[in-house]
C-alpha cells in the first residue's frame, strides 16, 4: 500500500508522490500518477495527471476488453475530514486513484463502434432504409 502522511505535506509544503501499482478493488488495473500534494491552511490539494489500462465488460455483448486511461486529478480535500476519517496518512491505491478511475470511466461500457451483442454490424443495419426516402434519390436541381 502505497501512504502519503498528511504531516509530510504539511511540513514540505508540496509533496511530490509518483504511483505505479495495481489497484487492487479494480480488475486488472493499473495506474502510473504524478501527484503533487499541497498544504493549504485546513485543505489539501491533490492535483496531477495518471494514465494505465483497466479491464472492463462491454455493456452489450458481455466480453472483457482492455481500456485506457488517461485523465487528470484536481482535488481539494479539507483536513479535517481526512483525519478524522483516515488517521494521519491517506492511502492513495484505495482512496483517491481508485475514487478517480471510477469517475475517468466512460457512462456506457462498450468494446468497440461495431459491438451489437456480439454481432457485426454493417452500415445498412445501424441506418434502417425508410422507402418513402427513395423519391429524393432522383431529384434533379435545374439553376437558371
């Protein structure tokens, strides 16, 4: 586990922290971070970037697919609630990396463009031809 003390940012001022492990609540999941870590009164500021690849299950069709990572941190967290919720250190992989894979997650999990429940699917097939259309096909534009 990876721990960055609270009292070490307070006495640096700025900590710069670099990850790169597995987080382990995720499947296949790995991150690289460089965290920086500000003390600012009664908060704490986490800003920096992280990047990795999780394995996540399409929507539609069910398969395992590899996806990357590529999202930045900005957070501020107030003191107070991290001592009293964590002690004196913060533990990164459960916590604020994990918190920010979930939000760095696309909404709708889907393996690839062409994914239609396992299915290949052609361009006639995700545009239904509407008949009634065919009469525009042949309109001819006389310009004067």
């Amino acid at each position: 586990m990876c721990k960055v003390s609270i009292e070490d940012i307070e006495d640096e001022g700025i900590l710069e922290f670099d990850f790169d492990d597995d987080i382990k609540e995720l499947e296949d999941c790995h991150i690289k971070a460089e965290l920086d870590f500000r003390a600012m009164g009664d908060f704490i500021e986490v800003k920096g970037h992280a990047d990795g690849k999780i394995t996540l299950e399409c929507d539609r069709c069910l398969n395992k697919y590899s996806y990357d990572l590529d999202f930045d941190i900005d957070e501020t967290f107030a003191k107070n609630s991290l001592l009293d919720e964590y002690g004196s250190e913060v533990e990164l992989s459960n916590d604020l990396l994990y918190q920010s894979v979930i939000l760095a997650l696309p909404n709708k999990k889907v393996c690839g463009i062409n994914c239609n429940e396992g299915l290949f699917v052609s361009e006639d097939d995700i545009k239904p031809h509407d008949t009634r259309m065919d009469v525009f096909k042949n309109i001819q534009i006389n310009k004067k």
